[in-house]
C-alpha cells in the first residue's frame, strides 16, 4: 500500500519517485501497482456482454406490423390471435379493477366523473360520452385526426398560409450558422477562462452584478404589469441575493483570486483540454453503437392484441379503452429478454459515461499535481497529462471502473427515488425520505470525487484513496469546503451571459442575411438560430468550465497536501487558500479560570 500523506518529506521519498529530482514530491510517478482489477473485468464483461446482446439482437429482430394495421386490428386479426376474446378479457379486467378501486357507494364520493366505466363499441357515427361523461364528444367512427376538428381561431386565422415553416428551408439556411456557432464556441470557452486568469476580480463581480441586476429587472417588470404578489417575491429575493452576497464579499474576493490561480495551471497544462475532448468523443462513440443494440432489441417480438381496447367499432374499426378514448388494436409485445437487456445496456451507458468522467477527473488531478509540485522556473509541463493517462488507463483503471460504478448506482438510486417522488407526490413521507437521500448521494458523490483525485496523485486503490483523503482534508481543517460552492456558480453564470450575448449577435447577423436571401420566415428563422447558438455556446462553454472546476479541486486537494507536510509550493496560491481556510476557522484560545480550569475563549 502506498505510504500516508502525513509521513513526513524521509518516509515519502522513500515510497514516491521525486519530481524532476525535487526530493520530496508526493507524485507517485511509478511504476504503479495494479488496483481494484476485479472492478476492470467486471467493467469489460458488462460492456462485452451489451456488446454481444446487441449483435444478437439485430440477428434475430422481426419485422412489426404498419402503424395502420396496428391501429385498426388488421395485423392481429387472424383466429390464431383470437381477437373479440382477448377484448371481452380486457373489459372484464378493467372492470373488476373498477369494482376494486371503487366498491360500494364510492361513487357518491368520489364523484361519477370519477369512475372508469368501459365503453361498448358505438355504432356508426354514435358519439360516446361513457366514462368521461358531458366532457368527451369523441366520435369513434371517424378518424382521430378528424375527430371533433375544433373550429378555425382567430390566431389560426390570422396566421399567413402562404409562408408556413419550412423545416428543409430553415435547416439549409441555418446549419452554416450553427456549425460556426459551434467552432466559435471553443474560442469563446478559450476567452472565458482567459478572461479569469487575467481579470477574475471583474469577471467575478460582473457576474454578481448581472445577477442581482436581473433579478431586479424581473421584479420591475412585474410590478410595471401590475403582477404584485411576484414583484413583491422577486423583491424580497433581490434583497436577499443582494444581502448574501455582501456577507461573502471577501469569500467572492478571495474566489476570484483562486480561480485565477487555477487557470493559470490550467493554462500551463492546454493538453488538459485534447485528453477531455478525446475522452468525451470515446463515451460518444460507445453512446452511437448503444442506442442502436437498445432499438435492435425493442424489435424483437411479435404483435399482439393491446391489452388496453376493450372494443372495436365495426365500421371503422377503430378500438377504444376503458374511459372510450380511440387505442390502436394491436400491440407489439417484445421477447422476454429484451426488458432485462435494456437494463444492462443502460447500465453500461451509465456506466461507460461514469468512467469517461472519471478518467477526465483522474488526468485533471494528476497532471495538476506535477504542476503544482514542479521546481521554481519550471516551465514545460508537456508530459504531466499523457503520464496522468497512462497511469488512469493502465495500472489505476481498476480503480476508475470502480469509482465509476459507485457513481452509476448513485444515478440509478436518485433516478429510481425522483420516479417515486413523482408517482406519490401527495405523501410528505416520500418527500422527506428523497430530501434526505439526495442529501446522502450528494455526500457520496463528495467524496468519490477527492478519492479520485486522491487514486490519481498516489496510485491508491479507490476505497484507500477515499480513506485517505478523508483524514488528510479532517486532519487539516478543510472540512468546510462549502465556501468553494462559489466558483461554480460564478463560471455557470459567466457562460450564460456570454451564450446569451453570443445568441443575440448571432440572431441579428442571420437576420440581415436571412431578409436579404430568404423570401419569408426571416425574422422567424433568425430567432430560432439565435436561439439554437445561444444553447450551442453555453454547452461548450459549460465543459470548460467543468475543466476549470476540476482544476479547481485539484489545486485544492495539493495544497491541503502541502499543508499536511509543512512545505510550500505556489505562495501566491497558500496565501489565497490559508485566508479562505482561516475565515472557516473559529478564531480565540485557551482560558485559565481563576479556579484553575481551562476553556475555550473567542477573541472580540
């Protein structure tokens, strides 16, 4: 096992290869032993196996039916099928779970309006209203698209017929729009983190500003409209931004230096930047291949009666359900392995993603931690990310399986928690319960993060480095890392003024091309690719600023590592942090009592 962070600068060199002969780095440059490798295979024999499913999958797929012969019965209408007895099964389904639901006298309750009541197949042009009483005037016999056809508004009405929209013409105009939008958002992404670098004090109070600014805009405009329950909200939330803000003046001060500081690392390390893009085109990659396996596997089956038509009109053959609305006849009822196999292939997606991410986070913290512990004049720093990645995808890529899988099953959890929130929304119970595991996968989360960063400096297994890291932050005061929330909220912030600026210029140069070349829809079709850039950007510029934060971490982690060894590397970065660090800190000391004890006393 690798040697503890607080052994002191003989112990460490001992275990550690120095840096660029510094004697007592803490980067273990290697060579590393393997870790975590049961969590490897076990990675690959779930990408394997998806892999493999997928291929069987588009072998053995079937061909359904039309959407027609769905719709109207024709693709399940044979005897084989028994057609008119599955639909009386239906209807005695529903209608025993209706009895259930109800019982005697619930009606009266609850509410005729309330009551399933199965519709019998109408005749002819006959208009069922069972089950949905005076609501419904569905008529069955006619086509749904033609069904109770509202009458022409006015706003229909008004509209030009002779210049609808065209989706061919707007995507000839706008795709030379959108594929500059898109290579200029990397600039844009490049020009945000040089702008902190150069000018963070600004840029992070510009972003206060602009924030409270547009709170107090919103508040304006709806006390101009005469909305005063809103104003009166929004004005209470500008003042109390605004209040938040001031109390962590010096906090938003001591953020901009750190931001600075970090992309300056980040700046020194630009191969930072091509190993994340090439990570996030790997996840791409597998992302294509995947979603294919899922829909080759969804056409393995056969068609069936739905079990959701009770009836079928006889003339139009149109089926309804239960409550009478118009259902398509037959269903497509997939293979009994297909449900487990989506599973396992949305596991592997997650999966594979998690990984991309914590590879990204592995390479961030190694190549951060070289900088940071490099000789004074140092300045080529060319090798810290391909021997960051050599290390995360050979010797430690058991460990990134690991961290990945937690980080997977963390997604699984709140996915599965949200559903049950959403399908019980009445019940306080599962309110609380979701509150408080949100509390707790943010928590793992947390620490998965450090120990990753942790695994990536010493080669640690990940359930060590997370062991590890825990006591090195405790051990140092550096529990209270919540005062670093600030950056990625000043980031996120700076990216959406930046896309939003980006969109609008965007949207009025399309609009002097479009109105010059186009002959309708100009301003329409400006907006929609004004809109559409704006998104492009703050995507692109939202990956750069999930870099700057990871580097962010990463700078944090090694400075609690030179604290722990009593070294200083990067003064103008202790002087920054030992002051956050210091604000988090209570400030007083011992007291002797005239009897002879010993408190603890504040200073004033």
């Amino acid at each position: 096992a690798c040697c503890r962070l607080d052994a002191g600068p003989v112990a460490m060199s001992a275990k550690y290869t120095p840096i660029a002969g510094y004697p007592d780095g803490v980067y273990n440059f290697g060579p590393r032993q393997r870790r975590d490798v049961a969590w490897f295979w076990s990675f690959l024999a779930v990408i394997l196996a998806t892999a493999a499913g997928g291929l069987i999958a588009y072998a053995g797929r079937d061909e359904s039916p039309s959407a027609a012969d769905a719709r109207l019965g024709a693709a399940c209408s044979a005897p084989r099928f028994h057609f008119s007895d599955v639909l009386a099964a239906n209807a005695a389904r529903f209608e025993a779970a209706n009895a259930r639901r109800t019982g005697p006298g619930a009606n009266a309750a609850l509410g005729q309006d309330r009551v399933v009541v199965v519709a019998a197949a109408p005749r002819g042009g006959e208009r069922s209203r069972k089950g949905l009483g005076a609501r419904s005037e569905r008529t069955l016999g006619a086509s749904p698209a033609v069904t109770s056809a509202p009458a022409p508004t006015t706003a229909s009405a008004d509209a030009d017929a002779d210049a609808p929209f065209d989706a061919s013409a707007f995507f000839e105009a706008a795709y030379p729009w959108l594929i500059a939008a898109f290579v200029a958002s990397f600039f844009l992404g490049a020009l945000l983190l040089w702008t902190f670098q150069r000018c963070a004090n600004q840029m992070v109070w510009g972003v206060v500003y602009a924030k409270v600014g547009v709170m107090f805009a919103l508040t304006i405009s709806f006390a101009a409209a005469g909305a005063t329950v809103p104003a009166i909200v929004f004005a209470l939330l500008t003042a109390l931004t605004a209040f938040v803000f001031y109390l962590w003046r010096d906090e938003l001060n001591l953020v901009a230096s750190l931001l600075a500081v970090a992309t300056k690392g980040l700046r020194d390390n630009p191969r930072i930047v091509a190993a994340v893009v090439a990570l996030q085109l790997a996840a791409f990659a597998w992302l294509v291949p995947l979603v294919g396996f899922m829909m080759f596997a969804n056409m393995n089956g056969a068609v069936a009666v739905s079990r959701d038509a009770v009836a079928q009109d006889e003339r139009s053959k149109v089926c309804v359900d239960a409550v009478g609305a118009a259902v398509d006849c037959c269903a497509w009822e997939t293979e009994a392995w297909v449900p487990p196999y989506l599973f396992l292939a949305a596991v592997s997606g997650i999966w594979f993603v998690s990984a991309a991410l914590e590879t990204r986070l592995f390479v961030i913290g190694g190549a951060i931690c070289q900088w940071y512990f490099a000789p004074v004049g140092t300045s080529d720093f060319s090798g810290g990310v391909p021997r960051a990645l050599g290390h995360a995808l050979g010797p430690s890529f058991g460990s990134v399986c690991f961290g990945s899988f937690v980080l997977t099953m963390v997604e699984l959890a709140r996915s599965a928690a949200e559903r049950l929130r959403r399908e019980d929304r009445d019940n306080i119970l599962v309110c609380i319960i979701v509150t408080c595991l949100e509390c707790i996968y943010a928590i793992i989360e947390y620490i998965s993060k450090f120990a990753m960063l942790q695994a990536s400096i010493t080669g640690e297994a990940f359930c060590e480095a997370a062991a590890s890291v825990t006591d090195l932050l405790s051990r140092n005061f550096l529990t209270a890392y919540g005062t670093y929330a600030f950056p990625g909220m000043i980031l996120q912030g700076a990216s959406l003024v930046i896309a939003v600026g980006f969109g609008c210029a965007t949207w009025l140069l399309s609009y002097g091309v479009f109105a010059a070349t186009l002959a309708a829809n100009a301003g329409l079709y400006a907006g929609l690719v004004g809109i559409l850039s704006a998104i492009i950007s703050l995507v692109v510029m939202s990956f750069f600023a999930m870099i700057a934060l990871n580097v962010v971490d990463a700078v944090f982690l090694c400075y609690a590592m030179d604290k722990d060894r009593n070294s200083v590397h990067r003064g103008e970065l202790h002087a920054v942090l030992h002051e956050v660090n210091e604000k988090n800190q209570p400030r007083g000391g011992l007291v002797r009592n005239p009897g002879g004890q010993y408190t603890y006393g504040s200073y004033a």
